[in-house]
C-alpha cells in the first residue's frame, strides 16, 4: 500500500454487541436477539481507511488481557500496525451497544489502557513527511490522555493535515483543550448536534459558517454530517454544498460516521476534491449501515461500484 499515510491517535476498544427490538424500560429486562464480540471505537475508523487504499498506523495504547490480545488479533486482519508497546497495567477498555430495530444505537463503555496516553509514549510516535494525522473526542475527552494529546498535537508540522472527530463526548472535552486542537484543525467531522454543541444552534449553513470563522481558524474545510440526508460541507474560501446521501435499508447504524471519516480521508489524501472526497464517503457510511457491526465500511472497489450503480438509476429514472 503506498500514498499518504494516517497516524491514527484516537481510542480502540471491544465492541459487545446486543440487538434488541427496542430499548428496555427501567427496572426491566430484555433478551437480545443476537450478540457480538467485535473490535470497535476507533478501530472503525482505521478500518475504513485501509480498506479503502490507505496505509494506517495506530498511535493508541492497547491493554494486556483478552481485550488487548482480541483487538491485537484484528489490527493484524487489517494489516495496521502499532505503534506504542502495550500497557502492561490494565486492558484494553469495552463498550456495550445496544441495537434496536429502528438501527439506532445506544453505548455504554468502560475505559481501559485506551485512556492513557503519557508524552513519552507520544514521543515514540514519528510523523513522516506526507501524513495524515486524526484525532478523536473521545480521546481528548479521557484525563489520562488529553493532555499529552493535545501538546503533542500543538507541536505538529504545520504542513501536516489534522482530522478532528469530536464525538458524542464533545461536551467532555475541556474547553481549553477543545480550544486548542480546533485551533490547529485542518479537516473538521462531525454531526449536527456535535457541530452545535461547538458553535450553538441553528441551521447547518450557518453553524459551518461560525465553526469556520470562529472555532477552526486554520480548517481548509467543515463537514457536518446528517445520515441519509448527505454531508455538508463548507470550505475556507466560502463555497458550500450539501452533498446528498443515498437511500438504503439501514439495519445497524453503529460505526456509520467512522466509516464516512476513514473513507473521506483516504480519498482526499489521494488527490480528491472535498466534494467527490464526502460523495465516496456518503456511499461508504450508506453501504456499512446495510450491515451489522461497527467496522463494516466497505472496500474501495465496492464504493465505486455502488456510485456507478446509483448514477446509472439515476439516469434511468431521473428527479
């Protein structure tokens, strides 16, 4: 695998999965329709982005105990490498998340070695010429790592491309260290209510516009992500398209939004322009939610083919 590659600074945990017809009542019970065990948190991202053609590292901590083996085992399937020993202290940490019929998801999660990233294992960490760098809110959001994180992020070559996924946890996140990884942003990803948690409320035009002149002042652009209804993006000179999203049956949405990143990323490192960058990854997220689990995004010769086969209908029943 050769081109640009990404250093992957975010979390990876174990995934236990329950499918449920709806969510239980308090003080009530419900038995799962199925169960999994599955690799998961950022490990969807990294995931996405390999499948698709880009070489990926991962600059986490993984734990010593069978969530660490289990999550060792499926960075090997997809070919990532690590970059930092093991924490030989505790385990990698689990998430449990509930899937009800309607392909909504619900998390609980347990921090474990995940959550603990010092400055002199970030020091191990060489960014080359060339990468890609992400970063997660989740990451920033756990005390043991944010930090270290974000001084390690503030002395980045300025050259260097920084993905922003702020996450559900945004409002986790201390404002100082939100401030200040915004502040060296260039690619911004996230989802309504994430985008206004930032910047406050309103319509998806005008939340880019503040993110962009008020949170992200170094950004070359701000995608906000809205399902089926496509991503919107807005880029440093001003211009603005909302990008539509493609209809399918969704059957599980866990991983939906990590896909649409590790896609995007992949494709625009390569040369893309941002608008056919977030149509392959509209397609992407739309292909993984026809599948359960969070690490489903799809390889790049299947993406291709799902837009090729979407413009085709297109054509055939246009409007």
């Amino acid at each position: 695998m050769t081109g640009p590659r990404l250093v992957h600074t975010g979390s990876a945990v174990v995934d236990c999965v329950y499918h449920i017809d709806a969510l239980p009542a308090p003080g009530t019970e419900k038995t799962a329709a199925s169960y999994a065990q599955l690799p998961g948190g950022g490990f969807n991202m990294m995931a996405a982005a390999s499948r698709t053609g880009m070489k990926v590292v991962f600059a986490g901590q993984l734990g010593t105990g069978p969530n660490g083996d289990f999550l060792r085992a499926a960075f090997a399937a997809e070919n990532i490498d690590t970059l930092m020993p093991s924490s030989p202290a505790m385990d990698s940490g689990n998430c449990v998340v509930l899937v009800t019929g309607d392909a909504e998801r619900t998390f609980v999660s347990w921090p474990g070695a995940e959550g603990v990233l010092r400055a002199d294992l970030l020091a191990r960490v060489s960014v080359e010429a060339g990468d890609w760098v992400f970063t997660s809110g989740y990451t920033l959001s756990y005390p043991g790592s944010r930090n270290a994180l974000a001084d390690w992020i503030g002395k980045l070559p300025p050259e260097t491309p920084l993905v922003f996924d702020p996450t559900p946890v945004v409002a986790d996140i201390p404002p100082v260290i939100l401030t200040r990884v915004l502040g060296r942003t260039t690619w911004l990803s996230c989802n309504a209510a994430e985008a206004a948690t930032i910047a406050g409320g309103g319509d998806a035009q005008g939340v880019a516009e503040r993110l962009m002149a008020d949170h992200c002042p170094q950004a070359a652009g701000v995608l906000i992500r809205a399902g089926v209804a496509g991503c919107l993006v807005r880029l440093r000179d001003g211009q603005s398209w909302m990008v539509p999203g493609f209809a399918v049956k969704a059957i599980d949405t866990n991983g939906a939004g990590d896909t649409h990143i590790g896609a995007f990323v992949s494709v625009l490192a390569r040369g893309a322009a941002p608008e056919e960058a977030v149509r392959y990854a509209n397609a992407a997220a739309a292909i993984a939610v026809t599948r359960h689990g969070g690490s489903s995004g799809p390889a790049d010769r299947e993406i291709r083919q799902f837009i090729q086969a979407a413009e085709k209908r297109a054509d055939r029943f246009p409007g």
